[in-house]
C-alpha cells in the first residue's frame, strides 16, 4: 500500500492508503478514546466516543469509520471533544446499572477507566435503572445485560471472527440486549464456548463466572496480588495459539488470546476455560508400588528403583526389551532429553510419541511418492485456510479436536463463499454447513479418492487434467476400474455425489485438504498418497508442497517427530546414516541403537518388559488394548502431573509439573516454534521432567549433562541446527532441507484397493 500523510493536531504523520483515521492515530501514538474499536473486526462506530474534528467540515466524525486520506487534517483533542466525549459517557453510565463496586471486572473494565479519564464523578442525567436479566445458563460465562453498552464487538467477533454467529441483538431502546439464537439462554444456544466474546467485553457484561471474582481480587487487592501477564502458549492442540496467561497470588485465573499475535481474540474451549479448570487430582509425590499398593517415597528411592529395574531388564533380556512412550503435548526440550536417556542412557530404540504413528503414515506416503527421502514440509501451512476457496475435510472433525481451525473454515464458507465437502462416516459439528457430504463405508476411503480420481480423468469433469509422465500407463489403467458405479457399490456413496465431488475439487483455483486421525489410526500411507495425487492431477499442488494439511493431535506432535521421539529416525529427521550416528554418538558419549519397528499404539507386551510412560499433564485417551498390553507388562514406570487410570496401572508414579508450571518450547502444525514460558511455580518437592530425566540418565550411567535450560537448547542446536535459531530466539519457523525435489514430479499413485475386496 502506498504511505499518505494526514495532519493531526497540527503534526504531520505518515499512514498508509486503505487505514481508517484511528488506525493511523494508534500507530503513531496519538490516543483517541473508544469502545467498540477491536482489532480485526470490522468498524462501526457504535460508541461515539473516538469523534474527531475535521477541517473544512463542521461535522464531527468517527476516526474508526473515517477512510485516512492524503492531505486530511484532523484534531483529537480541543474542549469540544473533550465535552461531547465526557457527555457520551455520562450517559452510558446513567443507561445501565454501572455498579462498580459489586462487578467482577471493576478494576479492568475500559468503560471505568474511561471515567476516571475524563474525571466523571457525577451524572448529570438521571439513571434509568433498567430491568434486565442475568444469564448464567453456560458453564463458563455469564451475561449481565445491565452493564452491557452495546458496542457490537461480541456480535462481530462471533460472526466475523469465529464464524458461528450465536449472537445479535433484540428489542430496541432502552430493553434493547444482546441476544443468543434469537432469544435462547446462552447455554442452550449455538455458542462454541470460544470466549472471544469475553475478551473483546468491554465492561463486565460479559465474564468468566468460575474464576471472575479471582481475577477482582488480583487488580483490587494492590500489590501482592496484582495480576502478572505471561506470553505463553496453548498447549490444547497443534494449532499453536499464542496466549496471556494471566495470574495473581500464583495461580492462573485467566487465559486470554495474545492480541500481539493477531486474530482478533480467538481461542477454543480447552484454550480458554478448560486449561484452567482441571480438577484431577494431583501428584506431588513418588509412588512405588509395595505389595500391590502404591505408597509414598522419596525422589532418591524412586529413581534408584526404576534405575534398578531396568538395568535388571536390561542384563536379562536385552536393551530391546525396555521401551518409552511421551505425550506430544510436552515441552520440545522435554521430548528430546526423553529420546536420548532411552537411546543413549537404556541402549534402546523403541522410543516413540503417543501420535507417533501418524506422523510415520505422511512421512511414508510422501516418500513413496516423490522416491526421496523427505525432510522438509510440504505440507499446507494455516494461513492457506484463509485463502482457500474449497475445503476438502477427510476423517477429522475439527469443531472437536482443533475448534480454531472449524473457526477459519466457517470464515472461509461465510466471508468468501468457499464451498465445504466433507468425507466422514459419522456427522460432524461442521455437517450442516457442507455444500456436500459423502458418507463412505468404514475402511472405502480409498477407493471414493480413486473414484473422485477416475472421474477428473475419464469423464472430463475437470477443464485440465494434468497427468505426468511419470506411472501414467500404470495409473490410468489402474483406475479404469473405479467407475462411479463401482465406487458406488463400494462406498455407499451415491455416483452423482462421488462426480459432484469430483467435478467441485477440480475447478477449485484454491483447495485445501484436511486429513485427521480418521486416515491415519488406519496405519494406510496409500490413502494419504492418493490424496496426494489428486492435488498433483489437478495442478494444485506446487513445487515445494501439497495443499494438504493432516491436523496433528497435540502441541507439539511435529516436535517430537523433529527431536528423535520416533523409532525410525534420530533427532532432524535424520536416517540413521553413519554419519549421523556418529555424530549423535561423540555428542552423548554412548552408542546410537539402530531404528526399530517399534509402534506406540501396538507394542508386544510380552517382548517390551520395561515401560516409561512419560504423559506430563495429558489427559491420554487410552483405549482398551492398550491398558491390557500395560496390563501385562513386567515393569510400568508413569511421569504424569495427576492421578488418573493410568497411574493406577503403574509399578512407579513420577509426579511432574503441569503446562503453567514449566517452561519451553512448542513446535506447532506449521513447523513453527513458539514459547512456552513459566507462569506459576510448581507445588514444592515436584522435579521438572528435565531434571528427573536427567538425575535417570546419571543413575543409568550416562555422561551428566544438559542440567540446565540453556545447556539443553545448545545441544539441541547443535545437533539439530534447523532449530538453532528459533531456540535462540525463543520462536520461530523451523526450515528442513533434504534432497532438493520438485512434488509436482512425483510419481501418481492409484492403489488398487479393490484387490483387498
């Protein structure tokens, strides 16, 4: 955009074509006052109060409304404003039962200190005291209409951020209020339990009603309890949501987006409330099972015994026979200490991530289609879904397990009309909002991308089918077979649905392709292969990467996978090569074991006889294999932060620190490190998994090292340098390189699933 420049208050200052006045104001550090001004919501100019003096008109105009155009001269301050302001205000206050005193949010309410601003300590009109209700029907908000001012900013980042649209308004005047689904309780309505609402609130219309007098106490309460802001991360999924944890008296009593990091206050349920909800029972110290009891001991006897025991398995039955599995929601620095006490401290290299296996399907597919061993991304990145204008989602429901992620496809499907196809057995929280819905037996997946694939190249549902050389004979023939009769009879999927689909995806200019764990729990690298496919027939796919994007599990499912948490490959991705073990070997001063087939979600319990389950404060979904395997295995030791059925089943509980208690990093979806920083201290005598995985690897004889922070970030830089930089800086985008390969040059894959039928 090309620079202006305006005059305000007599001072030139440079904005850019395309801002509003208030936009040019705040960068350049000139203070208007508002209410419904948020950043990334659209402008209204519902509260009055950001009025400005324009030469040459005699109208006062709304600086958030008003386009910043070359040679404007403008004034933000001057006795008239200052008394049409102070008047607005004044009736705002005699509106509404503004009581100060009793409401959760005085202290941190934008409407108070705007009063104290312009020095209000009378109304001139009389108060209306209107009687309007108070809801407290959804389990973490409440709305009291009474204080509301109605600035629009809940209503706009509900429908133009989170795309659900739950609220509006109703009535007019004086009983006009902010409305849930035209008139239901909040509880019963549509609402996602985001909270954007919350945040954007600028009084205490809107707030948290489990822990709202908590965060009173904190900007009340002077200086032992004012409330301390930390620039965190979330730790609820693989999204990477930059947070403020906000806390007083050390605890956490708040989590509100990262306005910092953009995207207008957006958060999920788990981000927001849930993280700050946990009433699990927590762990603070060791436990060792005694004639089938778990008793309390300390941190020497506790390491010394598990020390003891796998050394045992170790002599008997061969380093083979120990295994470690970590929750991907742990901290990078945690991961990669974890890899190498198992490597390097046991000798074994059965190490892997809860999630692990998913990863392995997209890393095989990949490489079987491009003939290279692969360590760069090339999958889509999350900014793609703002742009996209076709979203193909495959086995995943994202309103449930990435809810920021359902909130940029409402947005895509809302704003920009983007068309939706969803490709699911069961409905989803985004099935009523699909332009198409394909339901395919369970175990079809693969033959319905065969069949959407045939149709692009046999019934010229495409206007350019791009096949390379490459396999072409083998692939056309291959899918002769998939007519959309036969795909049909196979999948359940009507063969106008199957067309339609097919017909959509190919005339999309911008597509993306979601894939969760519906795809990967199948073990089949082939299905994510076709998915490949079909982007690199239909063109869409360019030279570095694919417009898909498989949404992982965890915070950071793609770090472990970077840090060695996987069977297969070393930490950066790397092969086992001699180089690379030689490399890893002079670095830990102990032998690299070679990779392993070994699979977190089917291990053999009779030949692994040593468990480490390190979970931290997941809350794993464990199935009923898995608790029988754990079940049968000889020796169990679980690192987590609280009790759960999983403790139970354990020979040794090792308590941790949760997710605010600790430190780190996150690698994100995107590849992306972000900090994750200390908010709160832990209970007393609880070790970081740092320091027990250290203290372990000292007991089982490994060289002491890494016994601080910045020890481990300069190992990890070391032997990974991709993350050298972003570890030093505490963020960034981690760039793998690898064979140079262009994807558009892969090899098509058709597999025939129908010889399995």
């Amino acid at each position: 955009m090309s620079d202006i420049t305006i005059t305000i208050d007599g001072r030139e200052v440079k904005g850019r074509k395309g801002q509003t006045v208030l936009e040019v104001c705040k960068e350049n550090g000139i203070y208007v006052p508002t209410l419904c001004h948020w950043p990334g919501l659209s402008n209204v100019g519902a509260c009055r109060l950001c009025v400005v003096e324009v030469e040459g008109s005699n109208k006062l105009g709304t600086s958030c409304t008003m386009p910043a155009t070359d040679g404007l001269k403008i004034r933000t301050e001057s006795e008239a404003l200052f008394a049409r302001r102070k008047m607005t205000l004044e009736l705002l206050f005699s509106e509404r039962n503004h009581y100060c005193p009793i409401c959760p949010e005085s202290g941190s309410c934008e409407l108070q200190d705007l009063g104290y601003r312009f020095g209000i300590d009378a109304i001139r009109y009389p108060y209306l005291f209107p009687s309007l209700p108070l809801d407290v029907s959804h389990p973490h908000i409440a709305m009291e209409h009474s204080r509301c001012v109605l600035c629009t900013r809940c209503v706009r980042v509900c429908s133009e951020r989170v795309g659900v649209g739950t609220l509006d308004f109703r009535e007019r005047g004086i009983a006009q209020m902010i409305s849930p689904d035209a008139g239901l309780p909040l509880g019963e309505s549509s609402c996602v339990s985001c909270g954007a609402c919350v945040q954007v609130c600028p009084t205490g219309t809107l707030f948290n009603k489990n822990t709202a007098y908590l965060e009173r106490a904190a900007t009340a309460g002077g200086a032992h309890s004012a409330m301390q802001k930390v620039s965190s991360t979330c730790a609820g999924c693989s999204v990477g949501c930059r947070t403020e944890v906000c806390v007083s008296n050390n605890r956490v009593v708040r989590i509100d987006a990262d306005m910092a990091a953009g995207d207008a206050g957006i958060l999920c349920e788990k981000g927001r409330f849930s993280l700050l909800q946990d009433r699990r029972r927590r762990l603070t110290r060791p436990l060792i099972r005694r004639s089938g009891r778990l008793e309390e001991t300390d941190w020497e006897t506790a390491l010394a015994h598990i020390a003891s025991r796998v050394s045992e398995v170790v002599a008997q039955h061969g380093a083979s026979a120990v295994a470690g599995i970590a929750s991907p929601a742990l901290p990078n620095e945690t991961l990669y200490l974890f890899q190498k006490l198992l490597r390097a401290g046991v000798g074994t290299p059965n190490v892997d991530a809860f999630d692990g296996r998913d990863l392995r399907v997209t890393r095989a597919a990949t490489e079987g289609l491009v003939g290279a061993h692969v360590r760069a991304k090339v999958e889509a990145r999350l900014s793609e879904l703002d742009e996209a204008d076709l979203y193909v989602v495959v086995g995943a429901d994202p309103t449930r397990t990435h809810p920021v992620v359902a909130a940029a496809i409402r947005r895509g499907v809302y704003q920009r009309r983007a068309q939706l196809i969803l490709i699911n057995p069961r409905k989803t929280g985004l099935t009523e909002l699909a332009d198409l819905t394909l339901q395919p037996r369970r175990g079809s997946d693969g033959v319905l991308l065969n069949g959407m694939m045939q149709a692009i190249v046999s019934d010229g549902v495409a206007e350019k089918t791009l096949v390379p050389t490459a396999g072409r004979g083998a692939f056309v023939s291959t899918l002769e077979r998939y007519t959309p009769f036969a795909v049909e009879m196979e999948t359940g999927v009507p063969r106008d649905d199957v067309l339609q689909a097919a017909r959509m995806y190919a005339r999309a200019k911008r597509p993306v392709i979601l894939y969760g764990r519906g795809i990967t729990r199948q073990s089949d690298p082939r299905l994510i292969a076709s998915m490949q496919s079909l982007t690199l027939l239909t063109g869409h796919a360019d030279a570095t990467h694919f417009p898909i994007l498989g949404l992982r599990r965890s915070a950071s499912s793609t770090g472990a996978f970077d840090l060695g948490v996987d069977p297969s490959r070393l930490p950066g991705r790397q092969r086992f090569t001699d180089e690379a073990m030689q490399r890893f070997e002079s670095a830990w001063g102990r032998p690299v074991p070679t990779p392993a087939e070994f699979n977190a979600n089917e291990f053999d319990a009779k030949a692994i006889r040593a468990l480490y389950l390190l979970a931290g404060d997941d809350d794993l979904p464990l199935g009923e294999e898995f608790a029988e395997r754990l079940m049968e295995t000889e020796f169990v030791v679980v690192h987590a932060s609280h009790a759960s059925s999983l403790t139970e089943m354990a020979d040794v509980v090792l308590p941790t620190l949760t997710w605010a208690e600790q430190s780190g990093t996150f690698t994100n979806i995107d590849g992306e490190v972000l900090p994750l920083r200390q908010a709160v201290p832990g209970p007393a005598g609880v070790w970081s998994a740092p320091e027990v995985l250290g203290a372990l690897g000292s007991a089982l004889g490994l060289e002491a090292g890494c016994k601080t922070p910045e020890a481990i970030t300069e190992e990890i830089a070391a032997l990974v340098p991709e993350y050298a930089a972003a570890l030093a800086e505490g963020e960034g985008l981690v760039r793998f390189g690898g064979e140079a390969f262009d994807v558009r040059r892969a090899d098509l894959r058709a597999p025939d699933y129908f010889r399995e039928v």
